[in-house]
C-alpha cells in the first residue's frame, strides 16, 4: 500500500473540501475529504495545474 502524506484540506465557499497528498515516489493524490481512500493519482503537473484552476474558481463545479 502506498504511504500517502496529506495535506491539510483545502475547502472552496460552498464546495467539498479536496486533500492533496504525495508519496515517496513523487506521486501525486486528490481525494475528497473524508474519502482519501477513493483518490485520483496523475503525475504531480497534472495535479498541480488542476488545483490551481480550482483555487482560481476555473473548475470549483468539478468536486
């Protein structure tokens, strides 16, 4: 099983909260919180250019 480090939550007004996490693979993770066990895995840009457009309200609807 991979360890995963958590960040604290990032909760959008109005949204569901999202955790981002890493690995010791430099793997990158987002899950919902309270679900990180049913996560998304991509390469750590992929990751990070998605969260940016969320935290930019781009793509907030997603979650």
């Amino acid at each position: 099983m991979t360890d995963i480090k958590w960040e604290e939550p990032f909760c959008a007004e109005g949204n569901n909260c999202f955790r981002l996490g890493t690995d010791d693979n430099g793997n990158a993770y987002i899950a919902v919180l309270g679900q990180e066990d049913h996560y998304l895995t991509d390469t750590r840009e992929a990751l990070q250019t998605l969260i940016r457009d969320i935290k930019a309200g781009k793509a907030d609807h997603l979650l």
